[in-house]
C-alpha cells in the first residue's frame, strides 16, 4: 500500500514578507524616530551627540537636565499613554463593533477626568500617587454606569455605543459645572480638560507604567476571543465562548488603559478613534496582530503631537489634546460620511 503524500510545506511568498516588513517595520521606525526628534527639540534644540551625552551623563549638567530629568520621562509618559488610547479604542471598537468607538467618545476618558476633578476640588495639592487610582475608578465607574445602561438580559453593541455617547455627555457637562462653581484654586482642573504631559517627570511615570503595562497585557490576552467575538453572539457562544465575560473583561480593560491615561495627561482625545482604522489598514482585523500594532503607532502618534504642541509655539506650549483633535476630528468626519 502506497502511503499518500505528504502535503506541501507552505511558506511565505515575497509580497507577503514584504508586507509584514512594511505593517511592522514602519511603525517601529516611526517611534523610534519620534523618540528620537523629541529628545532633540523644544525650547533649546540639542545635536544628537548632546542627546547621548545627556542620556550617559557625560555633558554638562545642562544638558543632563534638559535630556534625561525633563525630556525623557516626558516622551516615555507619552508613549505610555499614546500605547493605553489606541489599545483602549480597539478593544471598545471590537466590543461594539462600531467604527466611531472610542474611550472619548464612549466616556471612559471623561469618567476618569471627573474623578481627578473632584479630587483636585477637594485638596489642589493632591499628589500623583492618589490621582492614578482615583481616575482609574472614575473610569472604571464611568464603564459600569456604560455597560448597565445597555444590559437588557444581555448586552448589544449598539446599545453599548449609544450608552457610551450618553454617559460621555453626562460626565463632562459635569466636569464643566464643577469648574464653573469651583474656586481659584481648583483651576488646576482645566489642564485635565484640555489634556497636555507639561510638567510631567519621573514620578508620574512610576505611577503610571503599572497600570499601563496590566492594561496592555490583559488586552492582548483578550486577543484571540475577540477575534471570536467578532463572528457575532451567536456564532461565538457555540463556538464555546463567554460572550457577555469576554464583553465585561474586554470594557473593563479599556477602562484601566483609559484611566491610565487620564492620570498622566488628561482628557486626549481621538487618539483611540484613529489609530485602530491606521493598524487595520495594515494588518487587518486579527486582534493578535492588531492590539499590538495599534499600540505602537499610538505610542508614536502622541510622541509626535506632544513634540508639536513643544515646539510650534515655543517657549509655550499648546494642549496636546488641541493637537490630537485637530488630527482626529477631520478623521471623525470621515468616517461619519464612510461608514454611513
């Protein structure tokens, strides 16, 4: 008896490896350079030589300042956040399966600044440590109140979406009411609205990275059932899923990212809402490949933006959230017109 042939060892064609040198390896170069850029400008621009210097505390004490006290903890918190947006955004348009999802839109981000908020109202000189948890919860909060809206025996994407739409609204009109009534003092609330990393350092960064790195790592470990719960309810629960677990653990997850980000740089928006479409373009709709990847191009989109909002008008500077909706919003439009 003759056995049957082995079937043929399939390996990757050369426009398939260049593809996947492309979707990975431009992002990358794309954040290393704006790590790069953004060590190297500001108020007082350093050669490249001056930047290693810095970083190696072989320059003077000027540029060891400039360099590793002010800049890098500063780029690092942005790549932080940049990372938490985009991965928040997609785990939020995988559960909605809406295109315009997003932790702004959905009001995670505003749960979390109302709960800064209320801090900064109670005590002005609040300290990082306490605000990290405290935006945390809001946002965490702001999903429960989300996820309980739309729960009617079980959970629908639209509902979950309109909800979201809803309860943002609610959250910053109560932010606003809270500025408007507060005192001199409580001022301070204003920079989580507008959203900015300026003064930020070390310190902020060692409270945030925690909740920055759970987030990401239990969204990537969502990966695989979200690529299942995006076959629909019906086709993911025979195919053994846990849809309404995968649901809550996918929202709360985006919740964390999103308070995360909140309490190192505010309300910024639109990042969670582009970055998804930009790593879907790239590598499609396969949540392994694309949590990471919208990761790394968040991380270097609000590099760029904070390194914009640095420079554009220097000695000042702008809000990085002006920056990311003026990069967002024309984007939201478009897929308004798109999708609709």
């Amino acid at each position: 008896m003759i056995a049957p042939a082995a079937a043929p060892r399939t390996t990757p064609t050369r426009p398939r490896i260049a593809r996947d040198v492309m979707a990975w390896g431009v992002p990358v170069a794309l954040l290393v350079a704006a790590v790069l850029l953004a060590l190297m400008f500001g108020a007082t621009s350093l050669s490249p030589a001056r930047v290693v210097d810095g970083l190696l505390d072989r320059g003077t004490p000027l540029d060891r300042t400039i360099v590793y006290e002010i800049r890098l903890p500063r780029v690092l918190l942005a790549l932080a956040v940049g990372a938490s947006l985009a991965a928040s955004g997609t785990l939020l348009q995988g559960v909605t399966r809406n295109p315009l999802a997003d932790p702004h839109v959905l009001g995670l981000t505003a749960a979390g600044a109302l709960g800064v908020s209320i801090a900064i109202k109670i005590s002005a000189d609040i300290p990082q440590p306490v605000l990290a948890p405290v935006a945390a919860m809001g946002a965490f909060s702001g999903a429960a109140l989300v996820y309980g809206m739309s729960w009617r025996g079980g959970v629908s994407p639209v509902r979950l979406a309109l909800s979201g739409v809803a309860v943002a609204a609610l959250f910053t009109s109560g932010i606003t009411t809270l500025l408007v009534t507060s005192n001199l003092s409580t001022q301070n609330a204003l920079a989580w609205l507008a959203g900015g990393l300026f003064g930020r350092g070390w310190d902020d960064l060692h409270v945030t990275w925690p909740y920055v790195a759970g987030g990401l790592l239990a969204a990537v470990l969502l990966s695989r059932s979200m690529n299942i719960l995006a076959l629909g309810d019906e086709p993911a629960r025979s195919l053994g899923l846990s849809v309404e677990r995968t649901r809550v653990l996918a929202v709360a997850t985006a919740a964390l990212l999103a308070g995360a980000s909140v309490s190192a740089a505010g309300m910024v928006a639109f990042v969670g809402l582009v970055i998804p479409h930009a790593g879907r373009f790239l590598v499609g709709d396969d949540h392994r490949k694309l949590i990471p990847l919208s990761a790394i191009l968040g991380a270097a989109l609000v590099i760029y933006a904070d390194l914009f909002a640095r420079v554009v008008v220097a000695p000042t500077e702008i809000p990085l959230g002006i920056v990311t909706a003026a990069v967002g919003a024309p984007f939201l439009l478009y897929l308004v017109r798109s999708k609709t």
